[in-house]
C-alpha cells in the first residue's frame, strides 16, 4: 500500500469514527419542512413515492438528528428508484436537496447544525414498454402473465412474476431444484424499451424420498410416516407436498409442521422431505354457554387429550347440562369420541363414540345410550365424509304413552362441504352438511331411514364488504315407520335459536286428538340475516326465520308453520366468532308470544 493509499484509509476511517461518535451523542429535535415535488407523476404514483420516502416518514419523528436526516435523505435516492423500476420508468431524475445541498454530495465530516428545508424533485422520465420478454426454457403447459410481453409496460415485478412462475411450472412438473440461470435486462432511453431475458436452470426431475422425521414431537415416527402418507418413489410435486402437511396439521397434535426439501437429490434421483414437527399441548380445556328467555341457560365443557397412546390419538370427553332455569327440567349429556388418524391411512381415520344422554323437552323426554365405531374420509380440504355402525337403546315418554323402548342398530352417514370464507363468521362462501341415517329395529322397533340436509349461503356487498347477506335452508325426513312407531328424538319440531326465533324452543309439531304435541316426520325451515359492520368489532343484524312441520315424511301445503323475526347485535372476538345478542318476536303461527332473546358465541348460523 502507497503512503497516499495509507493517508486516504486513515481519512475514511477516522470519518467512520466521528459518525459513529456523533450518532452516539444526545438527539436534538429538528424543526423542517419537506416536500416532494413530481409534477409529471400520476396521483397514485407521487402516493407511492411519498409512501415510500424515508425523510418524508422522519418528519413524523418526535426527535431526529442532522445525521439520521442525511442518512435518510441519502437512501431515498435508491428507493424511490426502485419504486419508479417498478411502476416502469426507467429513466428517472431524481434530486434530494438539504436546504439547496444536494444530499449524495454531502461530507459527512462536514455537515450543517441544522436543516430547516427537503425538497425532492423526481422527474421520473417517459413510460417504457417490453420489447424482447422471454423466459426460457419452459414446462410444458406454462403459461406467463399476461404483463410480461412485447408491448406492455415494462415492470420489475412483471420480470420477477414471470421468472417465478416459469420456476413453479417446473417445480409442478418434478424438477424440485429448478433455479434462475441466468438473466439479461438491457434499457433502449432512446426507444423507451426495455428487453428482458430470463434463463431458467430446471436441472434434473426428481421422486420423492424418504420423509425424515425431526423435532421434539412425542408422536411415534412410525404414526407420523402413515399419517402423513409421503408417496415414496413418485415424482416430486409441490401439491402434494402441501397434501401430507396437512394432513399432519389436521390431526390436531401439532402446533409446528413445516416441511423441507434436503439441499441435495440423492444419487438415485430421490429427494429426501425434512419434517419438523412440535407438539400442542396435550390437553386442552374448553367452555361454552348460551342463553334464552325461555330455554333457560346451557352450560357445556370439552376435555380433549392429544396424542393420547403416541400415535396422534384424539380424546375428547363432552359434558352439557340444559334448561337450567328455563321452562322445562334440566336434562344434559355425557359424550366419548376417540380418533385414530395412523389406523387406516392418509386420508382415512377410525373411530370410536359413546353417548349418555337424557332429552327432557317440553313434549317428550327420553333416556339413552349410544355407541359405534366409523370411519373418517378426508377427500379435499373442503370436503369431508364420516360413516359408522351405532347400536342405540332408549326410553321415552310422548305424547304416544310412557316407558316406550326402542332398539336401534343404525348406519348413520355424513358429508360436509364448506366453501366459507370463516367458519365462525362468515362473509362469503357456501355450506353444505348431509346426514343420512338407515336404522334396522329390534325387539319391536320398526325400521326405516332419517334424511337431514343444512345448507347456508353468504354474499358481501358495498366497496368494503361491510354488509352481508345470509341465507340458511335446513330439511329433514323420517321415511318408513309412522309418528308413533319412532323414537321421539328422531322426529322434528320446530321453535327456538337453532330454527324460529322469535318463537319458543320446540313448541312447533304435530297437534293429536288428544291435544298433546308430537314431532313430525318431516321439516322444513329457511332463516336470511342481514348483517351490516358499524365499527371493526360491531356489527347489526335483521333477520327473518320460518319453519314447518308435518305428520307425513314431506312436507305439504297445508304443513302447520310459524315464523319470527328481529335484530341482533355482535360483536366480534376474532378466532372465536363474535358473542351475539338476538331479539325476536313471533311474525306468524300461534306457538308463542312476547318478546324472545338469545345470548351466545358465535353467529346463528
């Protein structure tokens, strides 16, 4: 190194040193004004360089120094460029003055007490548009975005869309380590163009591995291999890579699944898949609650064990005691439910029920025990599938007499479809929940097959989608015995939150000649709500609801019916739904009168 050399390192080294000493010394408050000044600019775009502008953010600062302002000043220069690269200008102007001192000049051993004017100029030059817009090669199938072609405006995010989506393309077709090349970006000022060419390096299509299992999770490897069904020796696919972390995710054991790809292929062409896992904690305590003027309060509580044998096992333990202080005896129940995801497969889990439950209503009231094995079927991450084998005993008293038993071997199916935007409170979206359930009668109890569909619609509207509209069906049918020769429990009526508010629980069935009420064996019901945001948190409700019931397994024109309407109010939790306050009145139907309202988390329906 020259004496010179030496003389110039000794100079930036000692400016190095008073900066960092005059940054370390008290603040003062700076008083300053700034502007930004792009009159060829659009108004969205002099927003996003505004926006962007780290001396324009300074101002807002209680306490700045002359250092940090310079600072800032300075490294406005390549973020606004960038924000111009992005908007697809290529040549612009830009100029940062400190009171008429251009700010890439300034000594930084030399700077000002005080800086009491910013002014920043951008000229950000003519619009350019692609001319050459290529990325090479590509996956069969793969399609550019639209804005990455000859004749467009020329963008920096139109280049880096178009390179990841020719690198997906190859990813979705097996070549997991496919990479960006090589890229050449040339600018014509004079023709206002911009060429892009962008070399993709998809290198050599790859199958599955092994899944190697990592972390502090207590789940056996060998549950976690079966649950989570990598398919070892097809070829790579990043759906399906987001198939087996879900299927992970669902079983409800992990708080932490993340997947990654081993650095390197194995020299037979496989990928090793890196899971690491983190368990939740294994039990969990929930409580629930819900009130009516005439129902009374329900209490509920759920104990759940997760990983209960080490094989992401779910127990979960459900308690409930009903009408307490309402119009009819408090009655409650006792379920059992353990899930089996590693028994079957992938997609598919075992499971076992048990259910104690006592139904006092105002119309009948009965004792039973249920148990059964089924199985689960997860077809898409929407669409989901349970089907058992229950043997059910019950005593009732009904309208029909009292001490009626009934014996049930049952094969009761369900399929759930959920397209909602929120489970808890949805804004948009579709739900679809099927329950079939063909029973066989024994010692005297005749046989035949319950229906029960529940479909719900949303729709938002307005700019924001602060308002929504809802609308909910359900339909029920028992089809085979008649009222008399069926369980209470299985037959329908009508009244209360989960049907006709606005109209007492369950006070809608069939009238007989002795002028007591029994269910029917067919229903129909139909609600729409009208919800509108006031604020983040709340929001109103107006709603109307409708139901009917029949004697025979459909429903007629000449069907008893009743309805209720009124308004509500939530106001949301977040992740739990919003606790929702209702007030409804009868509209039609003489099953009630007088003021009804309901208390409860989350929406109606």
């Amino acid at each position: 190194m020259t004496g010179n050399h030496r003389k110039d390192a000794v100079l930036r080294g000692l400016r190095t040193a008073l900066v960092v000493a005059s940054l370390s010394l008290p603040q003062a408050a700076l008083a300053f004004d700034t502007a930004l000044n792009a009159p060829k600019a659009s108004k969205d775009l002099q927003t996003m360089l505004s926006d962007s502008s780290a001396v324009i953010a300074a101002k807002e600062r209680k306490t700045i120094s002359v250092q940090e302002l310079v600072a800032a000043a300075q490294a406005d220069y390549s973020t606004l460029v960038q924000v111009l690269y992005d908007q697809g200008y290529f040549s612009p102007v830009i100029h940062i003055r400190l009171d008429g001192q251009e700010a890439a000049y300034l000594d930084p051993l030399r700077l000002p007490r005080e800086i009491k004017k910013i002014a920043i100029d951008v000229d950000p030059g003519d619009l350019f548009h692609f001319g050459q817009a290529e990325v090479t090669p590509l996956a069969p199938g793969t399609k550019l975005p639209e804005g990455f072609a000859t004749g467009q405006v020329a963008t920096t995010g139109a280049i880096s869309e178009a390179a990841a989506v020719g690198v997906q393309g190859w990813r979705d077709a097996g070549y997991a380590k496919t990479k960006v090349g090589s890229q050449r970006i040339v600018a014509n000022h004079l023709a206002n163009r911009l060429d892009a060419e962008v070399r993709l390096a998809p290198g050599q299509q790859l199958r599955f591995g092994k899944l190697i299992v990592t972390g502090t999770s207590t789940v056996k490897e060998t549950s976690v291999q079966r649950i989570a069904g990598l398919p070892q020796g097809d070829t790579y696919s990043p759906a399906t890579l987001q198939k087996v972390s879900s299927r992970l995710r669902r079983t409800g054991t992990f708080e932490t699944v993340a997947l990654k790809e081993a650095d390197k292929a194995n020299p037979d062409g496989t990928l090793d898949i890196v899971a690491t896992l983190e368990d939740q904690p294994k039990r969990r305590i929930s409580l629930g609650a819900e009130l009516s003027s005439r129902a009374g309060m329900d209490l509920s509580a759920a104990w759940t064990h997760r990983n209960l044998f080490h094989g992401a096992e779910r127990l979960r333990i459900e308690t409930a005691i009903r009408n307490i202080g309402g119009t009819e005896d408090i009655d409650g129940r006792i379920g059992i439910r353990l899930d089996r995801p590693d028994r079957l497969g992938p997609d598919d889990s075992i499971f076992y029920t048990f259910d104690l439950e006592r139904l006092d209503r105002t119309h009948y009231s009965v004792n039973m025990v249920d148990f059964g094995i089924g199985m689960r079927r997860v077809f898409s991450p929407r669409l989901y599938g349970e089907i058992s084998v229950t043997a059910n005993s019950s005593t009732a008293d009904d309208a029909f007499g009292s001490g009626r038993d009934f014996q049930y071997l049952a094969l009761p199916v369900k399929l759930e479809w959920d397209r909602r935007d929120n489970p808890v409170n949805a804004r948009g979206g579709e739900y679809l929940n099927l329950e079939t359930m063909a029973f066989a009668g024994f010692s005297g109890s005749e046989s035949g097959l319950r229906l029960k569909v529940d479909g719900r619609a949303y729709r938002s509207f307005g700019s924001t989608g602060r308002i929504t509209l809802a609308g909910r069906l359900q339909v029920g049918s028992v089809i085979g015995p008649a009222q008399d020769k069926v369980s209470p429990d299985l037959l329908f009526f009508s009244g209360g939150a989960g049907t006709v508010r606005g109209q007492p629980y369950d006070s809608l069935g069939i009238e007989l000649p002795s002028g007591l009420m029994a269910g029917g064996r067919s229903f129909v019901g139909a609600s729409v709500e009208l919800r509108g945001m006031i604020t983040d948190k709340i929001s109103a409700v107006g709603f109307f609801d409708y139901g009917a019931v029949d004697a025979d397994a459909f429903i007629g024109s000449n069907s008893p019916s009743h309805s209720g309407a009124g308004v509500g109010v939530r106001y949301d939790l977040g992740g739990f739904g919003p606790i929702r306050l209702d007030l409804a009145l009868p509209v039609n139907g003489g099953t009630g009168d007088g003021l009804q309202f309901y208390i409860g988390i989350g929406q109606a329906f």
